[in-house]
C-alpha cells in the first residue's frame, strides 16, 4: 500500500506539469477598464507552444467587425507568465470599424492549471505615453477542453464559431458552375480582387498559364460540413513582402495580395459539382527570405482548421476540400 502511494506521489508532479501547456484554444471577454465605460471584446488566442515561445493567431470581435493575427511571443515556465507584444486593437470609442483607429497593445497574462479548468488571467496595456488613450483591457481567458482531442488546436473556438460570416473589406467569392464571380463584402471596394470588367484578359490567361506549368504540391485535404468557407491568410514567417495570387480549382480569384501578420479572408462559395474543390497558393515573389509561406486558416462556421504552405516559383501549395458526408 505504502509503494502505491508513493509512486502516484511520483507520478502526479509529471502528469500535472505536462498539462502546464498553452497550446489549444482559449476565449475570453475582454473589459475595457475606465469608469463609466462598458464596452468589450470578444477575443481569442490558439497558441502552440514550444520551449519558452509561443505562436498561433489572436482574433477578437469588437463592434461588427471581426479581425485576427498572426503573433508571437513567450513563456517564462518559472513565473507562468505569457507575454505578446503589439497586437492592433481598434480604440474603443471607435464609432465606425472602417476607419476607426487602431491601439498597438501588448498581453501578459498568467497560466493557471486545476483539475477543472485551465485559465489564463492578464490584461491587453500600451506604453505609458498612451495609456489614458488606450486604456488598460482585463481578460480571463479559458482553455477550450475539446481542442485539446482535436487535430487541428484550432478547432472549437467560440469567436470563430459564431463570427465567420463576411466582414468589411473582406472578399466574397461565389462560384456557379464554371464562371467565377467576385464582389467586396458589405458594399466595400476590394480593388484587388477579380470581376468581368476589371481583369485584363491577357495578364489573367498569362498567370494561368504561369499557374498550370508549376507542379501541384497538395498540402493537406479537408473534409467540410458547409457549402461555403472562409480562408484566412497569413505570413506566418518574417513579414518580408511574400505576394501570392490565390487560385479556386485552377481559377484565379484574389490577385497580387502581399501577406502580412493581419489576416486576408476570402469567402469562397464552393462548386458542388465537383467532389473535391482545390484552393492553392501561388507565389508571384518569394519575398525576402525564400520560400514564400503561409497560415491558412479554414473555417466553416462549425471547424476551423490549421494549413501551413509553403510555394515556390516551381510548385503551387494546394489544399483540397471535401465536404463531409451525413451519417444521419
């Protein structure tokens, strides 16, 4: 009896240092903390973790807006403490999510670890310069239990569950059978972006041909529950210019897009007929530091999952989407 005990008094500081870990989903309300002021965001971090660093997308709804972002940051496992620097924030007395101004924050935050939750209590601060502009914002974020049993950790995750549908200054793209159609999201010009009386003829059968001669490199397959997605782009390596053009079953829809930390979301209405649809990456440059890479977030609007692509001037990144089969 006395061995027993002593080998799970062995074993618990193991277990429960292994659970010590940020990588997963966590969600939170974040206050902003001046009196007489109410207003909150709705964030998210899918972190993963390795050693003292951490990295993974923050994303928050504040408004009618939702916006998400590429980060990094650290861990001191001594203190416990998550610290992640210069995260764009739109001011809280913003009165329009257009052209609203941005407050760069940081976040520190403490890790806390009980048989029933996993917590992550800090704040979101800015300099002191700007602290009475950009007030200080409390956050109790909580892990979300059921992406620690997922693939993908960023699956589960309450903000990109209820807030995927378009935004501002997001691009709509609808396909019907062969033709692919392109329009702004809520009435917003998306210069960028490909319609019949917009595109040179030539410079867009010149990429496709550029596109066709590059070998297919698939990345990943996706099985889906929805007739539509919402893909979100990153440079999820140094921001060093990386541009790509991004292509639905052959087809460019989104071109000369430079990738930054700041998300590119495409919302992309998939063709049924066909049984498997094929969004790849084309890179138009290879940035400063070669290959050019890439987070692709694909959501849904009931799972969210994690692609990493990388594309070079001899192959194109492609995910191919599946959607998923009832069982009913």
């Amino acid at each position: 009896m006395l061995r027993t005990i002593l080998v799970f008094f062995f074993l618990l500081p193991g277990t429960f240092a292994m659970s010590q870990s940020l990588s997963g989903s966590w969600f939170g309300k974040a206050d902003v903390i001046t009196e007489g002021v109410h207003n909150n965001y709705l964030t998210e971090l899918v972190l993963k973790q390795k050693g003292n660093e951490v990295e993974g997308v923050f994303g928050y709804y504040f408004m009618d807006t939702y916006q998400s972002f590429f980060v990094r940051g650290t861990y001191d496992k001594a203190t416990r403490m998550v610290n992640i620097k210069n995260l764009p924030m739109l001011f809280y007395r913003s009165r329009s999510t257009v052209n609203g101004a941005e407050c760069l924050m940081n976040f520190a935050g403490q890790l806390r670890v009980s048989q029933v939750k996993s917590t992550m209590n800090g704040s979101f601060y800015t300099i002191d310069k700007y602290k009475y502009t950009c007030p200080e914002m409390r956050v109790n974020f909580t892990m979300d239990v059921k992406s620690k049993n997922l693939d993908s950790i960023i699956n589960g995750s309450i903000v990109g569950k209820k807030f995927w549908m378009p935004q501002r200054e997001d691009v709509v793209v609808k396909t019907s059978g062969p033709n692919i159609a392109v329009s702004p999201a809520a009435g917003v010009t998306a210069p960028k972006t490909i319609t019949d009386s917009a595109v040179d003829d030539f410079a867009e059968r010149n990429l496709v041909a550029q596109f066709t001669r590059r070998k297919i490199i698939y990345t990943k397959d996706l099985e889906i529950q929805s007739d539509s997605i919402r893909v979100s782009l990153y440079d999820n390596g140094e921001i060093d210019g990386d541009t790509v053009t991004v292509f639905l079953n052959g087809k460019p829809v989104l071109m000369h897009q430079e990738l930054t930390a700041r998300a590119v979301n495409i919302y992309l209405t998939l063709d049924n007929s066909k049984e498997v649809n094929e969004v790849s990456l084309f890179a138009e440059n290879l940035g400063k530091i070669p290959p050019n890479t890439a987070l692709m977030v694909v959501t849904d609007g009931i799972t969210r999952f994690e692609v990493f692509l990388s594309s070079s001037y001899t192959q194109n990144a492609t995910v191919r989407i599946k959607k998923r089969i009832s069982r009913h």
